[in-house]
C-alpha cells in the first residue's frame, strides 16, 4: 500500500475553481469561514484557502465546498426572475430527471471524463475542479437538495455556460433555486459585459450573452426539464404590486394627510366654490365628479407642499422605519384606470417618492391606478427591526411583465439568502393573495 505523501495530497487537490471568483465577494466568504469554519485566512487566493483546508483540515472540505456553493450563489446573482411551482415532484421522480439532466449536460467530452463518477443525482460540488474552456459548454457545476420526511424541501443548480470575454473564456452564471416549501422558482444571474461575439454563425446560436437570452436558456435546458411552472398572470401581478406600493404609501403618510385634511378641507372647499363661479358663468358647469376631483388635486398639492416644507427624506425614512414598515417606494410607473399613464421618482434609494413634490401632483391618478409595471423599493435590512437607529437600506427596481417577474437588487455590496428571501417572501405574499 502507498502512503499519500502531502505534496502527492496538494497535487490531488489542486484548485482549478478560479472563474468562480468573479461571483463571489472575498471579505464575506473569508467572514463565513471564520463563522463556521474557526478558520482565518489572510490570503485572498482562493487556491491557497482551498490548498490550506484539503491539506490541514480535510475534514471540512465539504463544509468549504457548500459556502463556496452558496456565496456564488447569494452574492452577486443580482438579477432576480421569479416564477410559481405548479405542482411538487416525488422524490424519486425528482431524482431520476435530475440523473437524465446531469448526464444530458455534464458527462460529455468537454467535461473531463475523469469527473464524471462524481457527478450525481445525490448532489455535488464541483466548482473548485471545473476549469471548462469549451466555449458555449454548458454544464451543472454544483447541485444539491433537502428533503425532510422524504418530502423535497429545496434544490439548487449552478447552471454555467464557458463564453469568450476578449481572449479569455470565463463563466456566465445562472444560479436556480427551487423552495418547494413555498412552491418558489427563483432563477438568478449577474449581468456580464463585454462578452465578445463568435464569428463561427453555428456556435452563436449557441452562446447567450445577455441574462435575459441566459435566462431563456437555464428554463429551456433545467427548469422545464424537472418541474412544471405556473403560467405568468402579469394583470394580477401588477394589480399586487400596486397594492403593496400603495400600502407602503398610505400608512406612511396617513397622519400627515388626515392633518392636512382636516385643516383645509373648509378652506380648499369655498376655495374651489369660487373658482367654479369665476370660471363658468354660463349655465354650463363642471359635474360634481369634476368639482370633486379639483379639491382633491388641489388637497393633495397641499400635502405635498407640507411634507416638503416640514420633512426631510431622511426624517421620512426615520418615520418609516419607527413605524416599522418593510421600505418605501422611490420610483413608480403606474397605468390608471383612465388608460393613463404615469411615474415619477426620487432623487436617491435614501429617499421615499412621497417626499417629491411631483409625487403628490399625480396622486390622485396614483390612487386610482389600476397597476404597476415597473417600480423602486429600498427595503429596510434591519428585517426584524432590532435597532431603531438603523436606516440602512438595499433598492430593488421590479419589472412586471407577461414573460416573467424580474426583480433587480441595486446595491454594489454582496447580498445574502436571507435578505433576497425577505424581499421575495413579501412581494409573493402580495402576489399570491387574493386581488
């Protein structure tokens, strides 16, 4: 029998996971490991911190390999598309179509042979030996899953494609994940620039660079080849959207309206009385909806003129957060129910869109809107609201459209699971309620 000398070790375990990097961010895996590893690093080499642990600590290889796994996947996969599970798989079936789809797009000659036996429908982690450079190969670099009494609770795919950036071929990244708690589809990518044009017309065809055209792909090649989605209901998508943006709006600023309100209601009355008498001599008059409407607008003015002069944004976002809300809106683009169209926004994520005054001079349309189609929210990260004195917030812009629900988290700083499962929790509580 051989003995394993640790230099025949450091060759068995040589790091080829280094276009994978790009997707995670160094400070926070280095932040996890110490977490749960008890291990520190000052290296900022991927390879040696994947050297040092193979060779001084093999038992939590695996643990390195599955953080690995999930800073890829929560960091940097910024752009968010969300779809429903129409129906829970069986286990087994699960499994058998997750066999057929490994050996569909991992065992191939493009992908050494000799990984192949570690390619399996019971899970892997692969990231650290994949160093594909095939262009348009596309491979699952690591999967894995958690049933709890034999019933699927979550899978997760890294769907990566090799395409050319100048003369180097690196990865483009779809990270899928499947809550089936929740019945939950989420299909995650960073946008990649600079991915550089093949003159071979026949591989094109072949290669993805945009993450909508990635997108398309990872639901063509893996998502409908193991579940059946829901079919998008983008009016009722839009309908929830307006719902919660306009929740958020109301319980901020009830109390400011209902003040000005009851302060000028006599007022904005006599007021628009004696507009109507200076304007219409004739018999023929605005109708009441008309009169209605005016002292509405000029009400709802008035409220924008008394926030402007007596809140600050930041005083704003201070209420907000004492009223323990989830965020507020900083951009909205609505429809009314007059087939109107309307937006408006704030000047920054720090800043609610009712502390801009154009917000309040389209409100009533806002309030009678029938949908949103694309609007802005910073969500406050203190979730469960520990610190008062914590404002801090990341924006997310959400397109809601007949293809899909596309959700893009703004912030250059990595993110974690749990905050893009808080912003996707509540936007599907909306959702998902009865309209």
């Amino acid at each position: 029998m051989v003995k394993k000398t640790k230099t025949s070790i450091e060759q068995m375990n040589i790091f080829n996971g280094y276009k994978f990097a790009e997707y995670i961010d160094m400070s926070y895996f280095k932040e996890v490991l110490k977490k749960e590893l008890s291990l520190e690093f000052q290296s900022e080499s991927l390879g040696e911190i994947y050297m040092e642990i193979s060779v001084n600590h093999p038992d939590k290889k695996y643990a390195l390999d599955k953080i690995f796994f999930d800073c890829i996947m929560y960091s940097h996969l910024k752009n968010v598309f969300v779809h429903d599970i129409a129906e829970v798989p069986k286990l087994e079936v699960f499994r058998t179509r997750v066999r057929k789809l490994i050996e569909k797009l991992n065992k191939k000659d493009s992908i050494p042979q000799a990984l192949h036996s570690l390619m399996s429908e019971d899970g892997f982690y692969l990231m650290d030996k994949l160093n594909i450079t095939s262009l348009t190969t596309k491979f699952i670099a690591g999967f894995d899953f958690k049933v709890e009494k034999g019933e699927l609770k979550q899978a997760r795919f890294l769907f990566t494609e090799v395409v050319p950036v100048g003369t180097r071929q690196e990865y483009f990244l779809a990270g899928i994940d499947l809550d089936f708690e929740n019945k939950t589809c989420l299909i995650m990518m960073k946008n990649k620039l600079h991915i550089s044009k093949l003159e071979d017309e026949q591989m094109s065809q072949h290669l993805d660079k945009t993450i909508n055209s990635l997108y398309r792909r990872s639901m063509e090649m893996v998502t409908m080849e193991l579940l059946v989605l829901e079919d998008i209901e983008v009016k009722s998508d839009r309908r929830a959207m307006y719902n919660l943006c306009k929740d958020l709006d109301s319980e901020l600023l009830k109390d400011i309206r209902k003040e000005v309100s009851d302060k000028t209601n006599k007022s904005v009355g006599l007021s628009v009385d004696n507009f109507i008498k200076d304007l219409f001599t004739t018999t023929k008059k605005p109708s009441g909806n008309d009169k209605k409407l005016l002292d509405e607008n000029i009400t709802s003015l008035l409220i924008g003129l008394f926030v402007k002069t007596n809140f600050s944004g930041s005083k704003l976002v201070k209420k907000a957060k004492d009223m323990k809300l989830l965020g507020y809106p900083t951009k909205i683009k609505f429809t009314s129910n007059k087939a109107n169209r309307g937006a408006t926004q704030s000047p920054s994520r720090t800043q609610p869109v009712s502390s801009s005054e154009m917000f309040h001079s389209l409100y009533i349309s806002f309030r009678d809107a029938l949908a949103l189609e694309q609007w802005s929210i910073s969500w406050f990260t203190d979730t469960q609201f520990k610190d008062v004195k914590c404002t801090d917030v990341i924006q997310t812009t959400i397109y809601s459209k007949s293809t899909n629900f596309h959700i893009i988290f703004k912030p250059t700083r990595p993110l974690e699971k749990e905050i893009i499962y808080h912003v996707i929790n509540n936007l599907n509580k909306y959702r998902k309620a009865k309209s």
